[in-house]
C-alpha cells in the first residue's frame, strides 16, 4: 500500500513553488519584527523543522546579508507520550557557537497541532540557556491545540477535521516539496 492509499485520497494543499513563497513571506516578517536578524538564531525541531530552518537561514540571510545561526533541537526526552509511544530514536541537538542566551530564538517546525511539540521544544530549551524571546515558526497550522500554544509566523492556516492526516514532504528527506490533506483511514 502506498502512502497515498494509507491517506486516503491525499491531495496536496502546498508545491514547492508555495513553500518557497511562504518562506520567503515568514523571513520578512521576522526580519520587520525583530527588525533586523541581528540577534536571531533558528532552532528546528527535527526532522523537518531542521530543513524548514536551514531554509529559512538561507533566506534571511539573502534579506539581510547576514549568515544567521541554525541549529537543532531534539524534544525526544522532553515529550508527555514516551510511555504511551514505541521507543524512538534520539535526534540530534545542535546549538550553534553564538548559543542561545539574551538572543531571539525562533523554533521553527513543520506542522502545528495540539502544541505538545513545542511545549517539550520549550522544556528542552530551557536546558539549553536563556533566550532574551522565544518566536514559533510553522509551516502548516492545522488547529486542535490542547495547550495555549499559538505559532508567531505561519505558512499556511490549514484548518483540518481530527479525522484528516497533514504530511509534509521536504526535499532534503522525501525527494519532494509538497504538503499533503488527506483522511485516515477507517478503522
């Protein structure tokens, strides 16, 4: 079975051609808020939030003329579903040199939904040192949060029902660029 028949019929919602232009949208926004990028370091949360972020890197720094500092930030031991989850494997945490205190750090992920993500990426980060602000980045927003947790800067609002999937496919990791809508299947 393939993972369009495991999604039911899967249509995409954004191309590469999209996701480049929602990128390009969000590094602007946070060049305007923070004005500047001076003291901005992005920190994706793998997988990819890790390739979101290196992108968004890219394009700050075509805005800017400034290299701006990317790295990776591994949730696995902060998350409230290890117990109720099979084992995973630990990902990479990766804090550039400059570090991460009295800077501007914005967590940068690949969909936003119930906010138990970012709230282990908060945790994490707290481990880590002391940023002077904290930014959320996403590049789908689906909606269902259970927390008060809402994203600074968003690709694409995509409200879903909780009976639909949201997959997002990077390049870097599936070969393609594009995010997927589809339903689960029944059980």
């Amino acid at each position: 079975m393939d993972a369009q028949q495991q999604t039911g019929a899967a249509r995409p919602v954004l191309e590469a051609p999209d996701i480049a232009r929602v990128l390009t949208r969000i590094a602007h926004e946070i060049v305007e808020r923070a004005k500047g990028a001076d003291d901005v370091v992005l920190l994706g949360i793998p997988t990819r939030g890790v390739f979101l972020a290196r992108r968004l890197a890219d394009k700050l720094e075509s805005i800017t003329g400034t290299k701006i500092p990317v790295g990776s930030l591994d949730i696995t031991m902060y998350r409230d579903d290890l117990r109720m989850k099979p084992a995973r494997a630990i990902g990479r945490t990766d804090i550039p040199g400059e570090g991460v205190d009295g800077r501007l750090v914005v967590l940068v992920d690949d969909v936003l939904f119930s906010g138990r993500t970012i709230r282990a990426a908060l945790d994490a980060l707290g481990d880590i040192g002391r940023p002077r602000a904290v930014q959320l980045a996403v590049l789908v927003d689906r909606g269902h949060r259970e927390l008060p947790i809402r994203a600074d800067y968003v690709g694409k609002n995509l409200p879903t029902s909780l009976r639909e999937t949201v997959k997002v496919q990077l390049s870097e990791e599936d070969g393609r660029d594009t995010v997927l809508l589809g339903s689960q299947p029944a059980s």
